[in-house]
C-alpha cells in the first residue's frame, strides 16, 4: 500500500463525523447497494454475517417518522409513557462514572452550548431529541436487525459492518450519524418494516449530503489520544 492509500484512508477515518443536518437530495440505489456491498467485508465471527439491512426512503420513510414522533411528543407530555418503550438490550451503564461521565457531559453541552440551548430549557431540548426520529432530515434510513438465535457477538459483529457503512459512505461524499435513540421504539420500527417476530433492532444509521449551511454540523467531538488509552508490554 503506497502513502498516498495510507493518507487516504486515514483522511477517511478522520474525517467522519455524526452529521446531524442534511439535504434533502436523493441517493441513486446503485450507491447505496455499492456502500453495503463494500461494508459486507466486514469481519464476523466464523464468517457468518448476522446483519440484515432495511434501507427505508419515501413514503416508508415518512411513515416511520410520523409514528416515532408521535409516540415519542406523547412521552414528552406524559414521561410515565416511556416505561412502555424499553430497549431489548442495555447500551448505557445504570450508574456512569469518570472519566466516561466527563466525556458524556463534554459532548452533550457542547452540542446544546453550539445551538444555544441553554440548561434547563426542556422545550429546546425536546425539539432537538426529537430531531433523531426525523433521521435528522437525512433522505435514507438504514434500519440494522440481528436475530434473536444470535449471541451477544453478533453485535459486535455488525458494530464492525456499520463502521464500515459509515466509511465507504465518506469516501462517496456522503455522511451519516449512527443513532442507537431508536432502539426504545423497536416494536414500532420493526412493525413498520414487516420485520419477523425473530428480528431485533440493533442500530439505524442516517444517510445523506451534509447540509453545509446548517450549525449543528459544525460540532466535531474530541477523541483522546493513543497515549491515554493505549499500553505496551514488551
């Protein structure tokens, strides 16, 4: 691999981050099928690819949308609602601690602090959640479901093939932000999709152009350096 491969590559990587305003121009199909097929080489345990892929646009899009924001406007209303609309697994500690408690915080006010939401401004806050079951206005959804036959590997799997999603996206000129907030409305989504009672929702991840007018855009989040994470045994 010459230099310029290796610089590429690394531009790629760098460079991606969780867009969260885009356009609203459509994708051609022949480039969403060229992404899932490059990102298919994702490796998995005994090569046995556990990820199934529902790439919703137009009317099921709109579909989706409306009924998450419904449900979740209703939350906002009536909290006690959310107890109706538990994820199938846990993504987030029940108890958060340092440095990880630092780093969540960082991240969060430094979005809120870009768009000026201030704390304590429920309503502001509200909106922008909400701005998740709208994918963000990304014209593509991608919808990732394991089966439930599969171990907690096969998540770790199709973390790989999303990471994946997301790169060779980048280096189409695409951008994505990879939302796990829909996994509280699984019941819905997979009704939605026609999915089997024998699918779990995993992730969705928004597709589309990068709107680069929009502020929220401009939010790029740090990342610590090898030297604080990294350790080296001779």
């Amino acid at each position: 691999m010459s230099l310029d491969q290796v610089q590429c590559i690394d531009q790629i990587i760098q460079s991606r981050q969780s867009i969260r305003a885009y356009l609203k121009t459509p994708i051609d199909r022949q480039i969403i099928e060229d992404i899932l097929n490059v990102a298919a080489r994702a490796p998995s345990g005994t090569n046995t690819q556990p990820w199934k892929v529902y790439v919703v646009t137009g009317c099921k899009r709109s579909e989706l949308i409306d009924r998450v924001c419904q449900t979740q406007t209703e939350i906002f209303k009536k909290p006690e609602l959310a107890q109706q609309y538990q994820e199938t697994f846990v993504y987030y500690p029940e108890k958060w601690v340092s440095p990880f408690i630092e780093r969540r915080r960082e991240n969060g006010w430094g979005l809120y602090g870009l768009l000026g939401i201030e704390k304590g401004d429920k309503d502001k806050m509200a909106a922008q959640h909400l701005r998740n079951y709208q994918l963000f206005d990304a014209p593509v959804g991608l919808f990732i479901t394991v089966d439930k036959v599969m171990g907690i590997g096969s998540k770790m799997d199709i973390s790989m093939f999303m990471q994946n999603i997301m790169l060779a996206a980048k280096a189409r000129g695409l951008d994505t932000c990879p939302q796990a907030a829909w996994n509280h409305f699984h019941r819905i989504v997979l009704e939605v999709l026609d999915a089997s009672d024998q699918e779990e929702l995993v992730c969705a991840i928004a597709l589309g152009y990068a709107d680069p007018d929009a502020i929220v855009n401009q939010f790029v989040t740090p990342r610590e350096p090898a030297e604080n994470f990294a350790f080296f045994l001779d």
